[in-house]
C-alpha cells in the first residue's frame, strides 16, 4: 500500500506528528542526564518512575476515551495540552527563571498527554486501513518516527544545553499547529459509541465513570494470551527503554574523551555525550531506512520466532553496551540493538489489531501500550541500581530480563497455537 493510497487522516498525522516528534526528540534523550546532574541519580531514577505511574492510568484513560469520545477528540484536546504544557515548560528553563522541579512536573505532564494521544493514534490506523496492510502502513509511521530520532538528537545536542527555552517554545507552537490540523482536515473514524447513556448522561459521578473504565478492562484482563503479550512487553521493555536512561548515563560516566577519526593529522574528539548523541542518530538512521525492509522480511516467518530471537538480540546488546568503552565497538553494540528492535516493530501492532475487536480497539492499543509505560515506569529504577551492582551487572540483569521475556512469548504462541487448534 502506497503512501498517496493513504486516508487523508493518515497523511496529515505522518506529517503533523513528524514534526512533533523531530522537536521532541531534540531533548528528551538528554533529559535522565538533566535530572541526573539536577537532583543526583538516586532521585532522578525515584522521579522518572514517579512521572510513569501517572502515565500509566492516563495510557488506559485515553484508549476508553478514544473508544468513548472518538480519536479527533482526543488527538485535538492532547495536542492543545501538550502546547500549553510546553509553554510552562520553556518558562521553567527562561531567562528569567530556572527550575528544575518544575521542569519535571512539565516533563511529566508531557507523558500523560502523550498517553492520552497515542491509543487513539493507533486505533486511527486500524480503523481506516484493511488487515493485510496494517503491518506496512506501522512500519511507515515508525520509519517517521526514527528519521526524527536522527535529526533530533543531532539538533538538541547543538540546541538542548544552550538554547532550551527558544526549543521549548517552538515545540509549544508546532504542538498548537498539529491541534489546528487535526480541528481542521482530520476526520472522527471511530465505531458507533456503544453507551452513548455514559457519554451523554452529566450526572454521572466520576468514581462510576473511572469505574466503569476498570470493568472494561477486565474484559480484556480475561484474555491470557493478551496479558501474556503485554508482560512479556514489560520485560523486554527494559532493554530498549534504557537507551535514553542507563545508557544515557553509562555514556556521559564511564566513556572517556577519545580520539574517534584521524585525519590528515587532525583526531576528531569526542566525550560520552557527544558520542551519545551519535549512537542515538546512528540507531534513527537504521530504523528509519531499514523499517519497511525488514517488516516486509519478517512478515516471511513465524511471529514466534521472530518475538523470541528479537529478545535474544537485545539481551545480547545489553551485554555488549556493558562491557566496552571503544566508540567504534559501541556503535557495533548498537547496531545489533537496532536489529532487536527492527524484527518487530512493523509486526507487534497488526498482532494487537488482531486481537481487538473493532468497538474495543482504543482500550486494546491503550492496554498494549502499558508494555511501554509500565515498562518506563520501571526502567528508571536501573539507574540507582547501578550505584549498587555497578553499571556492568546492571547491564547484566537487563540481560536476563530480555531472555525471560523471550521465554513468555514462548508461552504465548504456544497457548495461541493450542487454541487456534481447538478451534478447528
């Protein structure tokens, strides 16, 4: 499927998000280092958690939501608060006055509109592209995603340090440009509401509201073999999670100052943090040009294998990043931190989209996405951990984890097939 064969809704978002996340990505991979040298790492890991507990409810709050409201409702009021949010953000980091609290309750506010955004985000693919090429149209969004994880961190590493409150508010005014898009030319996709006396009925105490939001979700709490996809998610989460925290830290700590190319008689030098931003650019680039490659080779083989060997990359490349300090050796460390990620990431949302039934897709995505926001409530803990084990055990448990959430999608499609069996 072509991109000029796309919905409308679909093109404006792959433009419109773009631009957002090229902004985003220009500071959030500096923000652990930030928090780290603000409040030290036992704190900031402590804050970082404490921002994801939060986002975690709003996550399943806004998938009931875009089920409930529609996806334009959503997508518009998120982007409305994260342009408000940004403006508080840029004041916390102004001339005039510089708080590094509130600059993470800004941060933090971030996420829980970034929750409320994406299960309507991805419901919105489901809902106006057929089956056979959701997997594709994914992958294409993801490759967008990654260009901007390239030049993001290329351009925060020249702006985040000396020029964070112009970046701040040019985020405030392309997250308030995305709003008037999504007013204007999207379009609502969702289902016929199916308790519009919910919806319409103001009397409606809020605890029944919340409440009846949690019932929902047992519905799909029932499901073993969802629950089991999302705690395998969890798990391997930890890996790939750490690239903007204990790698971030192992980086800028443990890498020294080295010569990287000589040339002419001239070295190019570089610390952890501009190595950093390189390796951050480096994975971008491979997942931007190789996405839609590698989706298209995936879909080729069983989704078993191709969950369990990912886990055993990204095992493999938490060992790696643990054990060397060579640039030239940490850019191999992440290229095969790439290869994990790149096995999966067109297949695992056609995988969620067929598991959810159409008048229950917002809560199913919202509820998948908990891999990435549990996942992130817990990845922080990796950074005090290491004053305890040391960065290279750290790395080591990371490890472990990836390995036994392999095992869990073992689990899963083994129950899945067994099912599937019975069934016919």
């Amino acid at each position: 499927m072509r991109i000029r064969e796309w919905d409308r809704n679909l093109k404006i978002r792959l433009f419109g998000e773009g631009m957002m996340n090229i902004l985003f990505w220009m500071f959030f991979p500096f923000m652990a280092i930030y928090f780290s040298d603000s409040f030290g790492k036992g704190m900031a890991g402590l804050l970082l958690v404490l921002s994801q507990v939060v986002a975690v409810i709003a996550n399943l709050v806004g998938g009931y939501c875009a089920d409930q409201y529609g996806r334009k409702q959503m997508m518009f009021l998120s982007a409305v608060g994260q342009g408000l949010t940004f403006i508080v953000f840029a004041f916390a980091n102004s001339p005039w006055f510089d708080s590094p609290m509130l600059t993470f309750i800004s941060f933090s506010i971030l996420g829980i509109f970034g929750s409320l955004y994406w299960p309507a985000s991805h419901a919105m693919v489901a809902d106006v592209v057929e089956e056979k090429d959701r997997n594709t149209v994914f992958a294409v969004f993801y490759t967008a995603l990654n260009i901007s994880v390239v030049v993001g961190p290329i351009l925060g590493g020249l702006f985040f340090f000396q020029h964070r409150f112009s970046l701040l508010l040019i985020a405030a005014l392309v997250s308030f440009s995305l709003a008037v898009l999504i007013a204007i030319f999207i379009r609502e996709t969702a289902p016929e509401k199916r308790n519009k006396s919910l919806v319409t009925d103001s009397s409606t105490k809020w605890t029944k509201f919340i409440w009846t939001q949690l019932q929902d979700y047992r519905v799909i709490a029932k499901d073993k073999i969802f629950l089991l996809f999302i705690l395998a998610g969890v798990l391997v989460a930890q890996t790939f999670m750490q690239l903007d925290l204990l790698i971030a830290v192992y980086l800028s700590e443990k890498v020294p100052e080295q010569a990287v190319l000589n040339f002419l008689g001239t070295s190019v030098i570089a610390d952890g943090n501009r190595i950093f931003s390189w390796l951050i650019s480096e994975n971008g680039l491979l997942v931007a040009l190789l996405t839609v490659y590698m989706t298209s080779k995936m879909n080729q083989f069983r989704e078993r294998n191709v969950f369990i060997i990912s886990c055993l990359i990204y095992a493999v490349s938490m060992i790696l990043f643990g054990n060397v300090t060579s640039v030239w050796l940490l850019v191999i460390a992440m290229f095969v931190f790439t290869m994990g990620e790149l096995m999966v990431v067109g297949i695992q949302e056609g995988f969620v989209s067929r598991l959810a039934p159409e008048h229950m897709r917002g809560q199913y995505f919202a509820a998948a996405s908990l891999r990435f926001t549990i996942g992130r409530t817990l990845a922080p803990a990796a950074i005090p951990l290491t004053a305890i084990l040391g960065f290279q055990w750290t790395f080591y448990v990371i490890s472990f984890l990836a390995v036994s959430a392999g095992f869990l999608y073992y689990v899963m499609f083994s129950m899945s097939d067994k099912l599937a069996f019975n069934r016919s």
